[in-house]
C-alpha cells in the first residue's frame, strides 16, 4: 500500500432506511436555514393589515418551507463536487453519498412543484410566483455566479429579501410599500450576516475556486458589510413613516441596529477572524429582534380598518 493511500480506510455506505431518509432530507433542505428563511417569511405575513387568516398563515407557511427545501436541494444538486473540496461542506449529504445525486434533483423538483402549487392553490398567484421566482433566481443565477464574480453577493441577498415579501403578498395580494419596506430590510441585512461568514470560510471558499469578497477584496467585504449595517438604521424608520408601526420602533430598532453598528466598525476597522465571528453571531441574534420589536410595536390602526371594511362588505352581502 503506498504512502499517499496508508490514510484512507473504506467505509460503506449505510443502508438507506426510513430513519436515514428522514435525516437525509433534512440536511439537504438545510433545515435549520430554512427555519430562519420561513420565520420572515411569518413576520411579512404578521406584518400585513388584517392579518388574521390563521389557514392562510399556515399554507404560505408550508408553501415556503417547500420552496426553500427546493432551493437548497438543487443548490447541493448543482455544487456538490464542490462541496467536497471545503472542510465546511464535506459532510453534506450528497458529498458522504447518503443519497444519489439523481435522488436529490428529484426531491428539488418535487419540493419546488408542491410549494408553487399550494401557494398557487391556497394563497394567491403572485406569492406563488415570487416563490418560484426565488428558485430559479438561487439555483440558476446566484449559484452559478459563486464561481464567476463577486456580483453573486449581491444577486444572493435578493433571495433573502424575498420571503418576507411573499409574507406580505399572501395577506395582501399586493406589492404595496410595506412589501418592499421589508424586503429592504432583508437585503441590507444578508452582507454584514454573510460577508463576516465567509470571512472566516475564505480558505475554504478560495480552495473551491468561489468568487467572493472575502477572497478577491477583503477591504470591500468589510466596508460593504458596514455600508450595509448603516442602511438598516433608515430602513428601519421608514416602517413607522409608512405607518407599519408605531414610532416607538423607531426608538427601539435603533438602538439593536447601534450594536450591531459596532460589530461592524470593529470588522471594517480591523476584519480578523475574531470581529468577524463577533458579527456573524451578532447579525444572528439581530435579526430575530427587530423582527419581534417590529410585530410588538404593529401599528393596528390600518388592520382595525381593513377588518371593518371586510365585516361592512360581509353584512352587505347578507342583505
């Protein structure tokens, strides 16, 4: 046996039964992802006047939790050769062979078809369309483009934006100023949550041949991961401007917005992998917040309205 292989010991494959599956599918629907993507997809739906539909919550909530698992199934599909090259990926489903490649496309395919048609069946069209959208626009642009130009972050954060709009569009059917207000708030977000991310994963990403800041202009990564922090903070007034909520969020969102600020001056000050990890899992705790201080301080004013003018038109159609 020669040196180079002296290292290597075969291990087979486990047998796939029901228990596998299970664990198999939810690694490549990137479970705990998904649960962060579909809790802003439940804020934009909570966030909508006369939000009081709990069966229409709960079919975007599937719809979307279906469209997400396409996404990240045809992703791993799609980068899987790549996978094996990161320490980070190695162990994904695909790469240690728990499932054929064949077999992943083929949940991607039926995950997606399902999510579009409740969504297209139980919600609205156009949430179904913007589902179907964010599919192709991760599996067909912005996986691509990972290993072509740095321009993928930003097409990236477009499909983090999206959730919470198909939130919204499922109450409303509309894509009204509060849509994008969210959405907005949703893109500025994904560069100081990502950009610090692939700081600490530039090896990994560079070994794979990825195109990201982190690796082609560290300087910019950290200056648009700050540029991006500071947009948060007029994004967030533009919520109690257009009546979404309260002014009370105004107060409030600034002052979760300054420490995450701070996090961010220290990665663009002086980016290592210590103020890198201190945004990650700061932008992790951020998140949650802001979308938790903008339900608590909801302006109901616009809801109390519209439920008016739905029982107005109820009685009229008894008469």
């Amino acid at each position: 046996m020669s040196t180079l292989n002296a290292g290597i010991k075969y291990k087979p494959i486990p047998p796939l039964t029901a228990a596998n599956l299970a664990k198999a599918y939810k690694d490549l629907a990137k479970a705990k992802l998904a649960a962060l993507v579909v809790l802003t997809s439940m804020c934009g739906y909570a966030m909508a006047p006369a939000a009081t539909d709990l069966s229409c919550l709960f079919a975007t909530t599937v719809g979307t939790s279906l469209c997400v698992a396409s996404a990240n199934a045809i992703n791993q599909w799609i980068e899987f050769p790549y996978d094996a090259q990161m320490s980070r990926t190695r162990n994904r489903v695909l790469v240690r062979r728990a499932l054929t490649p064949f077999h992943a496309f083929t949940f991607g395919t039926i995950t997606g078809i399902a999510g579009i048609g409740i969504l297209t069946s139980f919600v609205n069209p156009l949430t179904a369309f913007l589902g179907a959208a964010n599919i192709v626009l991760y599996t067909c642009i912005y996986t691509p483009l990972k290993r072509v130009a740095i321009v993928n972050t930003w097409l990236g954060s477009i499909v983090g934006a999206i959730p919470p709009m198909m939130g919204w569009t499922a109450c409303t059917n509309s894509l009204d100023a509060g849509a994008w207000t969210l959405g907005a708030l949703l893109y500025a977000w994904q560069f100081p949550h990502f950009n610090s991310l692939a700081w600490n994963l530039r090896e990994d990403y560079s070994k794979a041949g990825y195109r990201m800041m982190a690796v082609t202009d560290p300087v910019l990564n950290a200056r648009v991961s700050l540029r991006h922090n500071l947009a948060l903070f007029p994004l967030c007034y533009l919520a109690p401007y257009i009546g979404m909520t309260t002014w009370w969020f105004a107060l409030d969102s600034t002052v979760i917005n300054s420490i995450l600020l701070l996090r961010a001056f220290k990665f663009w000050y002086d980016s290592n992998d210590r103020t890198a990890r201190d945004l990650f899992f700061g932008s992790l705790i951020h998140l949650p917040i802001i979308l938790a201080l903008m339900m608590f301080h909801k302006n109901n004013t616009e809801t109390e309205y519209w439920i008016e003018v739905e029982e107005d038109e109820n009685d009229k159609g008894e008469e």
